[in-house]
C-alpha cells in the first residue's frame, strides 16, 4: 500500500457532502478538488481550493481530508498527518478502512524522520560533515578584522546617489538584489536584457526578456517572486531598521512576505519534469536537514561534504538565543557613516542566522536581508552576491565555522552592483 495513495471508505463519512451550505465559489472549488483527487491531477492545481474549502468550513470532514491528500502529494507528510488526524475528530464513527491506512502512514512519518537523524549524524554515500552543528556564538568569539575596501565602496554607492538621485538609486539598487538573490539560490536564471531592465523599469513581465530557467507558469510567476522580495525588504527598512533590532515574529512575517508567491516549490528533475513540493511559509521547519558544499560540477566519485543545520525541535530556542545576542551587540555599538565594523557585524549574524537554517525554503534571501542591519546602518547598501561569486560564498560560511569572518566577498560583490543596476 503506497502512503501517498490514502484508502478510505468510498461513501462514508470522509466523501459526505450533504447538510453543507456552499456559495458559487465554494461550489467551483468543490468540484475543482474533486476534479483533482479523482483524475489524480498535480496537487498544486487544487491545492489552494481544498485549503479554501477548509478554512471556509473547518468543520466539514470532506474538506479537510482532502486538504491533507493534497499535503501528502506536495511532500508535506507532517501536515497531512495533522489534517486527517482533524479530519477524524469531526466523524463521529471510526473508518476502519482509513484506520489501517493512517496507521501505515505514522509508521512511514517515524521511519523518515529516523533515516532523517541517521542521515544527521551519518551523511549517506560516505559523506563527510565538515561542518558541524553549533549553537550560535558570540561576536568575540570569532576572529575578524576591519574591512580594507570601504573607502571604495562607499565613495561607489555615495557617486551612484549623486548621479541618479538618493531614491532612484536605492528603487534600482533593491530590483539588483531582488533579481540577483534569487537567480543565487537557483529560483531562476533571466537572459538577455533582463537584468538592466527590471533594474530601469521595475518588476513587470515586458521588462524580462528572457527566463532560462523558473517555476512552471513563464514569466509572471517570476514577477511575482521578485515583489515578494521587495515586501519583504520594504518591511525590513520601514519597521526593522528604524529599531536597529528584530524579534521572532519579525523574522516569521518576513518569511511570509518573501515566499507568498512561493508556497508551492518546484524541485527541477531531468526525467520527470519539475515535481512540486509545499513550502511551509512564516512557520520554522519540522525535518532535520543538511546540505552538500560541493559544487554542483564536483566528481561523482567525491564523497558529499555534508554542513548540518539546527535540529528543528530546537530552532525556535536558538533564534531567540541569537537575536538576543545581536539586539545587545548592536546597541553597544554606534555605526558612523562608513564604518568598518558594519561588514565584520553582516558577516557574524549572517553565519549564525544561517547555520540555524530556520525554514524550508528561502533561508539564504532571508539571511542576507536580515544580516545587511549593520551595513545599512553604516550608510552601505544591503548585502548583494553575485551568483558568479556562489562558491567563494559558502567557502566563507564554511571559514566562519572555524571562527573565522570573511567580509571581502560581499564589498567586491556590491561594488559592482552598483555599476550593474546604472544600466
């Protein structure tokens, strides 16, 4: 029996329709979902009608058990697991049926999540954790010095304010790194005049001129990322920056913002096409993870380099251990204009943000959003790495795990994004 083929009761109280009052809407997202299950369509195609149908009538045991098929289907077993035991609490007699099956199902959940801690501790296919998981630490723990290159960087941003204007440049210089932190982490690569254009015109569909790689849908969807981006980032200057600290619930919404259009993830395959899976948006993640450093062109018969992240269980704990930590070393210093310290300080939050790894999906924009604090503080822009610079990027991360902050990267990056976004 195959765990993403749920088994119930056909006719019985989980395909109950009668004594609900639906209007036109929920009548179209009925048969939609049921369109769905029926003729085994993708998930992401329904996915959003049963969600309506279920927090439109939360006590309706049709909508919520499909509501779950639909998690099972987008890779999100532990939510599944959570709506049908919902789903079971509304019916007032046991499906023995789907008792059996739910039963397999929990079984599948905890084998995953102990082949999850085995792959934690003992990387599969002889990988090799060269980077371990530690708790954040503090700003002297780390060794780091003041940066050499911000004359040069900030005379670069100071000529590129005075030539377009303090907001035109700040408008451009946001659709750079909107474009260029996204196309970083593989969420799309723009070809041709795109970049010069989305930077002169701004987030709309005519001013990309061509998508080399992206979710399924073209180019809106694209457009769509990129102003989430830009919420996110507002958000980030207008309520963060001005407090010169950031809470929890402030790193919860930014998420949301940053992935609204991102709810569903594609995971691009060369045989199957791109398989969907469901982003869990503003919420930590409930999965162990790890990540490969090797570069995507590395050997085959090189063993992974494995870097572990925060257990999840813990997550919450250590952002709010670390967040106390950066909100009392920010007070303790006062960043004048230009000053050198800002890139150590990026470069500290930005390691500790990231080996903590709070989310699913979106962790690296949201980091660098979070950790450019300092720098916008010092009168830099926010933090921009170009994709040509990826590996050298995370060979810093790696250096930082040996107390060891290296800001150069992200000066040398931004310098010449400023030239970039003039186009």
């Amino acid at each position: 029996m195959s765990i993403f083929r749920p088994r119930w009761t056909a006719g019985g109280p989980f395909d109950d329709t009668s004594n609900v009052h639906l209007n036109n809407q929920q009548m179209h997202d009925l048969a939609k979902v049921d369109d769905g299950v029926e003729g085994h369509h993708s998930p992401e195609t329904w996915f959003f009608a049963a969600e309506r149908l279920s927090s439109a009538l939360p006590t309706w045991p049709w909508a919520k058990f499909r509501l779950a098929q639909a998690h099972i289907l987008l890779e999100d077993l532990d939510g599944a697991v959570e709506h049908f035991q919902e789903a079971q609490k509304l019916i007032s007699n046991a499906d023995a049926t789907f008792e059996e099956y739910f039963a397999l199902l929990k079984a599948a959940v905890e084998e995953e999540n102990l082949k999850a801690e085995l792959a934690w501790s003992h990387p599969e296919d002889d990988g090799v954790i060269v980077q371990h998981w530690h708790p954040p630490r503090d700003f002297d723990a780390f060794r780091h010095q003041p940066s050499l290159s911000v004359k040069e960087l900030l005379q670069e941003w100071d000529s590129y304010k005075q030539e377009l204007g303090p907001d035109v440049a700040a408008q451009r210089y946001t659709r750079l790194v909107a474009v260029q932190s996204s196309e970083l982490e593989d969420v799309f690569a723009l070809g041709g005049e795109s970049l010069g254009r989305i930077v002169r015109v701004g987030f709309f569909g005519h001013a990309i001129d061509r998508a080399l790689k992206g979710p399924p849908g073209g180019i809106e969807p694209i457009v769509e990322i990129l102003r989430d981006f830009k919420r996110c980032l507002n958000y980030f200057l207008e309520s963060v920056l001005p407090a010169s600290s950031i809470s929890q619930d402030d790193i919860r919404f930014m998420h949301r913002e940053l992935m609204k259009s991102s709810r569903i993830g594609f995971v691009h395959t060369d045989d199957d096409g791109p398989i969907p899976y469901l982003n869990t948006i503003g919420d930590y993640r409930r999965r162990l993870v790890i990540a490969d450093m090797n570069p995507e062109d590395a050997n085959e018969d090189e063993p992974p380099r494995i870097v572990q992240f925060a257990r999840h269980q813990e997550i919450e704990s250590h952002v709010q251990t670390f967040l106390e930590m950066m909100g009392e070393r920010l007070s303790e210093i006062t960043l004048g204009t230009g000053d050198p310290a800002a890139f150590a300080l990026a470069a500290w939050i930005h390691y500790n943000l990231a080996v903590i790894h709070p989310f699913t999906d979106g962790n690296g924009r949201l980091v660098r959003i979070v950790s450019s604090l300092p720098l916008l503080k010092a009168g830099f822009p926010p933090i921009n790495i170009r994709r040509y610079l990826k590996t050298d990027y995370l060979e810093a991360l790696h250096k930082a795990s040996c107390h060891n902050l290296v800001p150069e990267f992200p000066e040398l990056s931004m310098i010449e994004g400023c030239y970039d976004s003039r186009s």
